[in-house]
C-alpha cells in the first residue's frame, strides 16, 4: 500500500508520519516537498507518486490571522484540497482529510453530530468548510475526520501557550464559556491509522466522521488540568470571550459526538482525562 502525506512536519502531520509508517511504502511531505499553495504543483507530486491513500494533513489553522489573511486561507484549505480530491478520483486513491468543529457555530446545547447543518463564524471556518464540500463533489473516495482542541508536545497549541506563559506570569487569564473536549494529535494519528489497517476499509462508507476525545472541559478546566500536570502552580482567573476579545468569533460549544464513528470503524478515542495531557508533555 501507497500512502501519501501532507503537512508531515505539523502537529497532527508529525504523529501520522510514525502511525501510518508501518502500514505500507509511506511518502511524507511537510510544505518543502508539497507545497498546497502552489496548485501547479499537486498533481505532478501525486501522480509521481501514484498512491493507494492521500492523507492529508496540511492546513492553514492561524484562526485569528485568517481574518486578515482570507485568500491565503481558502487557498490552502480549499483550493489545495478540491486539486488533491481531483488527483484522487482520477487514481482512485482513497482521500484521508481533516477538519474541524468551526464548520458548526457553536449554539447548539448538545454535541454535534455529522448531520448538523454547518454554519462557520469566522473566516477560518468558512474555508474549512468550503474544503470539505469539494471533497464531496468531486466523487472521489473520501474520510473527512473532523477534530478539535488539538494539542501536540511540539507546535503552537494550547497546551504549549499555557505553559510558556506560566514561565512568566504570576496569573493566567483563560475563557471559561467554551466547551471542547482536548484531543492529542497521537491519539488521532493511532485511531486513523487503525482504521486505514482494517482490511475492510473499501467497504466502509465514504462520509465525515467526527473524532475526538470523550468528554468535555472548558478552556479554564483544561488549563487547571495542564499546570496540574506539569506541577505548576500559577492562579487561574476565568474570563469570558469578550472579555478576552479574540480576533475571530469562537464557539460556545465544541463538542462533537463520535458514535458515527464506533459504529462504523469499531473506534472510539479515551477521555480528554486519560492521561493523555501528561504523555505529551513528557515526550
């Protein structure tokens, strides 16, 4: 089995390029060797290639940043991603490709399920939506896994903010009204990696699937969760998301329900609180 990798030097990229090693000839590109912005350039490195499977980890995720970097967004998270669905039809390649819960707006109580109607709030969500709908009508054989609140030893993330800030500062100031559930960039990359060993992969059905881990923290719970683990000791003060004032609206509510996935793939992720936090940050 071929597989090809985007984004391999990225957080969720890094842990795909070990995971999917073992399974078959793997070629790992970070933006050096495959750069999405160059459309001209995706379909000759594919079909050089010739994969089995196309994962792709690569996107454009500076959330606040795409605000102002519109076109650079939908260039890497759509425009790249509608070239690699056309490549992938055309080989019949299976497309491996990730999104995200800021497709939803986040007022919904409960978490959402694959069939919610999407509604994105800020630019960043918008062309991660865009992307996966190319995927769609481009007929290619697809898995779209949509995650959140990655986190990751290395890379800018939450965790790793949390704790370079509490280096400096006798107190952190983090939101307390959004709702998520931290998903470790390993335990993605080992949930995908057992799915695409299953020898009945081609039966599964094409579609999006939502993967993350169970259950659900606020930004406030994860960083009390994050200094505990690091044996830090700096006071935590809960803010709003006005109060803090981001650049681009976030969700209330993150959460995504991943029954769709167990039941189709036999997989489900461990609790946010499985310890997970604590294997990262020894790493």
């Amino acid at each position: 089995m071929r597989i090809l990798l985007t984004g391999s030097k990225g957080q969720v990229g890094s842990a795909l390029a070990a995971a999917l090693a073992p399974l078959g000839e793997l070629s790992a590109f970070d933006r050096q060797g495959l750069d999405l912005q160059d459309l001209n350039s995706i379909g000759p490195r594919i079909k050089k290639i010739n994969p089995d499977i196309i994962v792709n980890a690569a996107a454009y995720t500076a959330v606040d940043r795409a605000e102002q970097e519109k076109d650079l967004a939908f260039a890497v998270n759509s425009h790249a991603v509608r070239e690699l669905a056309r490549e992938a039809r055309s080989l019949d390649a299976l497309l491996v490709h990730f999104s995200t819960d800021y497709v939803f707006d986040g007022e919904k109580s409960t978490p959402y399920v694959e069939t919610d109607a999407p509604n994105p709030l800020n630019v960043y969500g918008r062309s991660k939506l865009q992307g996966e709908r190319a995927i769609a009508a481009s007929g290619c054989r697809h898995f779209i896994f949509r995650t959140g609140w990655v986190y990751a030893p290395a890379g800018r993330n939450f965790v790793n903010a949390i704790l370079a800030a509490a280096k400096t500062k006798p107190e952190l100031c983090v939101v307390n009204d959004q709702r998520g559930a931290p998903t470790s960039a390993a335990a993605i990359a080992e949930a995908v990696a057992r799915i695409l060993a299953d020898a009945s992969l081609r039966r599964k059905p094409d579609g999006i699937y939502h993967l993350t881990a169970a259950g659900e923290t606020t930004w406030y719970g994860f960083a009390q969760e994050i200094l505990k683990s690091a044996g830090l000791e700096v006071r935590v003060v809960p803010v709003s998301s006005a109060e803090y004032g981001a650049a681009a609206p976030r969700l209330k509510n993150s959460l995504l329900d991943n029954a769709k996935l167990q039941a189709t793939f036999g997989v489900a992720l461990a609790s946010w609180r499985s310890g997970e936090i604590i294997a990262n940050l020894n790493r």
